[in-house]
C-alpha cells in the first residue's frame, strides 16, 4: 500500500502534478470569468436603474433567471445548449460538419452571467448610496455626463462595491469547481481521477479542500490590499 506522502508527491508516483495542473486551469477559470461577470453586471446594474421601462423590464428578467436557476443547470444549458445550436447552424452549410464545445468557454459564459447577475445587484445598491447631488455638482462645474460617471461616480461606486464584489470573487472561486462537471479538469476532477485511481477518496478530497482554503486564503489578504489601496485614494482626493 502506497504512503500519503507517496501519493501526495510530485513526479510519476505522485499525483500533485495533475492536481496543480488543475489549480492552474481553477484560477485561469476565474480570472477569465471575473471580467466578463463585471462588465455584464455593470451593464444590467445601468439597465436596471433606467428611466427605460424596457430597458428595465430586460435587466430584472436577466437577474430573475439566473439568480433563481441553479448554477450547475446554467452550466448544462449553456454546454449542452450551445452545442446543439451551433451543430444546427454548422450543418446549415455543411450537413455532415459537427461541432464540440469547449468545457473551459461554457465554464466561463455560465458562471460569467450567474456571477453577473448577482454583481449587478451589488452596481445597483452602490448607485443608490451615492447621492443625486454628486451626480449634479459635476454637470454644474461643466463637466459632460460621461465625464460625471468617469470622475465622480466610478470612483465612489468602486469603494462602495468593493466588499461585495469581493465576496462574490470568493464565490465565484468555489463555483468553479462545478465545470468538472462537463469534463474540465480543474482541482476537483483532478482530486476525483487521483481518488477513483488509488482508492483514497477521503485523502484527495481533504487535498482539495485545503487547496481552496489557500486559494481563499489569498484572495482575501490580495481584496484587503486593494480595499485599503482605493480606500488611502479616497482619502488622498
């Protein structure tokens, strides 16, 4: 029977290799995902707040769905769904064509809008606690609305968001163990392949879950590091 330390080691006896493998593609997942979330957010937040009703109407169904699915049937939809709308649209033109989507693309677009969908509520609230004379005070010193949003708001709304979105970065690092699901091999199905292999399921799963805990870990010190950046830039205005 092979040692933890045997198992836990780097090299061919070892399965830390393929772990780390899947802590890279873990990270890269979220940091791919983290901007995509916050521009849509961003976006839905504005549609939300506009004197549009249809523009409005848009943004709360954007939220109302993708808050109330599941994210792993989000996840299904968008692998399995893509893949059958672009196998239509191939065979449209070429009827014997086929079409295989990316695990690591569908991982992205559906934890983008499910993290979207959740960021926008947090753009909305950060609006609405900055005060309408902000907003009034740059049109009267000449400056156009697009120069008001960029140098009065965005700022504000950076330092009051922040906590929130730093929460869901949390989140959205946790939720990306869901893409295993559809064959990418991030921490989890690593994890999942080494304890189906060596028959030590309660070993790799606890190596996961302590990787998460680091990965946690450091992205907290990194969200206190900024929160006091932009919070010394505040103060410095």
């Amino acid at each position: 029977m092979e040692s933890v330390w045997t198992l836990l080691s780097w090299g061919p006896d070892g399965w830390s290799d393929n772990i780390f493998n899947g802590v890279l593609v873990t990270i890269a997942l979220a940091v791919a995902t983290l901007p995509v979330g916050l521009a849509i957010g961003f976006l839905i937040a504005l549609a939300k707040q506009s004197k549009e009703p249809s523009l409005r109407l848009a943004g709360n169904l954007y939220t109302t769905i993708f808050r109330g699915l599941p994210e792993l049937l989000t996840l299904f939809l968008v692998f399995f769904g893509a893949q059958i709308a672009l196998q239509k649209l191939v065979q449209l033109f070429d009827p014997t064509g086929t079409v295989e989507v990316n695990a690591f693309v569908s991982g992205m677009i559906a934890l983008g809008v499910v993290f979207s969908s959740y960021a926008s509520e947090v753009f909305l609230s950060a609006f609405r606690a900055i005060p309408h004379g902000q907003y009034e005070g740059g049109y009267a010193v000449g400056l156009t609305k697009n120069q008001t949003m960029r140098l009065v708001v965005l700022p504000q709304l950076i330092r009051i968001a922040l906590p929130g979105l730093a929460n869901l970065w949390l989140i959205l690092l946790k939720d990306t163990a869901l893409v295993s699901a559809v064959g990418l091999n991030d921490i989890l199905r690593e994890a999942g392949v080494a304890a189906r292999v060596t028959k030590h399921a309660f070993l790799f799963f606890g190596y996961a879950a302590l990787i998460y805990l680091v990965l946690a870990i450091i992205s907290s010190f990194g969200i206190n590091a900024i929160e006091r950046a932009v919070g010394r830039r505040e103060a410095s205005r």
